[in-house]
C-alpha cells in the first residue's frame, strides 16, 4: 500500500509545502505578522495560537530567547558568590541594605501604630454611638 499521489509525492508533502510558504510569507512580514497570526488562530481556535505561540518560542522568533536566558544567569552569579567582587561596593550595598531594613522595620511599626490608632477611634465612635442609642430611648416619655 503506497502512500505516494498521482503527482508521485508522499501524502502530506503538500502540506509541509505549504507551512514553509506560510513561514517564509511571516518571517519576510516581520514579527508583528507572527503575533498577528497568532492572535488570530487564538481567536479561531485555541489550540491553533498555542501552537504558534510554542512555535515561536521554540524557533526563537520571539527574539527573547537568548536575552532571557543571559539575564538569568546574570543575576544568579553575582548572588551564588555572595558579592560582586569589589569590596567597596560590597561594602556600600551592604550599609544601604540595612538602612533600608531599618526603615523597612520603622515604616512597620508606624503602620502597626496607625492601625492601633485608627482601630481606638473606630471602637470608641462605635460605643459613643451605642451610649447615645441605648440612652435615647430612656429619655423619651412614656406614652
């Protein structure tokens, strides 16, 4: 049983004919027609965006690929080694560190202050207001 067509190609070479037709069209229109398909088969079919989107991704027509995976690894090494390698700056980013902890820790108590403060205004309106309730109703004659 042969798979070939009365044009003596295998079945399914058209098709992958076409794709590559379709990518070349897309890579000469830019990347603003890459998102448009994909937005568009999105629309059509979710499916259909997933896989262009992964095909994106994959082929590196998303042009983050190799920015992604440097900024990465940027920010890992100056970390796994514990500093950058110039003490001065080491120095620096260390007292910036703790002042910034020290007013991390100061702005803290100021909030947990002004939520206890706003909490007592709170209750205390809360309980003039059942004073005034519960001694209005004594106060008018009986009928």
């Amino acid at each position: 049983m042969s798979t070939e067509t009365a044009h003596g190609r295998t079945f399914g070479s058209g098709v992958w004919e076409w794709l590559g037709r379709v990518e070349a069209t897309l890579d000469e229109y830019g990347k603003g027609a890459w998102i448009a398909t994909m937005v568009v088969g999105f629309i059509v079919f979710v499916p259909i965006g997933l896989a262009v989107l992964g095909y994106m991704i994959w082929s590196g027509r998303m042009g983050c690929r190799g920015k992604w995976r440097r900024s990465a690894f940027r920010g890992r090494g100056y970390s796994a080694r514990g500093g950058s390698g110039n003490s001065a700056f080491d120095a620096y980013r260390d007292e910036t560190m703790r002042r910034l902890e020290e007013e991390r820790e100061a702005f803290e108590e100021f909030m947990q202050r002004l939520r206890k403060a706003k909490d007592q205004a709170e209750f205390d309106q809360f309980m003039s207001e059942r004073r005034a309730s519960s001694a209005a109703p004594d106060a008018q004659p009986a009928g």
